[in-house]
C-alpha cells in the first residue's frame, strides 16, 4: 500500500521560488540515514521508499538524487542507490522540474530492472 502522507506533509509549505539557488547542492551520502530517521510514519512496519533530491542542476541540466529503500519499523537503510539523469530540460519551471523527476524516475525503475536481469 503506498501511503505519501509523511512526505506531502513534509512539502505542503513549501513554495518552489524558495527551491531556486544558483549553488549546486551536494547531499552527502551519510546524511540519507538521518532523512530517513526524521520521517514521520504512521506505520509500523514495512519497507519505505524515498527519494531524497539532490539538486536541480540548470547548468549541467541533470537531478541528482538518492532512491532510498528502508525498513520502516528501525529505519535501517536497505538499499540506497545515487543516480543521476540527464534530460536536458531548462530546469528553471517548476513543471520542468516535474517532468524531470518523472524521467528519472523512469531511468531509475530501468536501471533497477536490468540490475534484476543480471
């Protein structure tokens, strides 16, 4: 059952102008532990599935982000791969940053499927 209550409440005050930065964030890799610990979820067990951005990159025209699965009930971490996509978006909209997100996705479900072939 998928439940996007935590992270909608997470974002619901966010506004996107204060997403804009001309400084390339960089998240470092030990960082998605304490993300995942700060999660509110109302479920006591199961795996939980985040992805933790990055940045936006306009120059580069890439998202960088953290596809994180983990077990709800000790937030252990299960696998949390860093992927980056290339799409070539102006990432300067906010619908551009949509559809961005949604091809990564996409390339990331790609990748996770040929890993499974292997």
């Amino acid at each position: 059952m998928i439940d996007q209550d935590p992270t909608i409440e997470l974002y619901k005050d966010l506004k996107s102008p204060d997403l804009v930065t001309y400084k390339k964030w960089i998240v470092p890799k030990d960082s998605v532990n304490n993300c995942i610990k700060r999660l509110k979820i109302s479920k006591g067990s199961g795996i939980g599935f985040v992805i933790i951005y990055e940045c936006f990159d306009k120059d580069e025209q890439t998202i960088s982000a953290f596809y994180t699965f983990f077990d709800i009930g000790t937030r252990q971490i299960l696998r949390s791969d860093y992927f980056i996509s290339h799409d070539g978006n102006s990432y300067h909209r906010v619908t551009d940053w949509g559809d961005a997100a949604i091809i990564a996705m996409k390339k990331y479900v790609k990748f996770l499927q040929k890993e499974n072939v292997k």
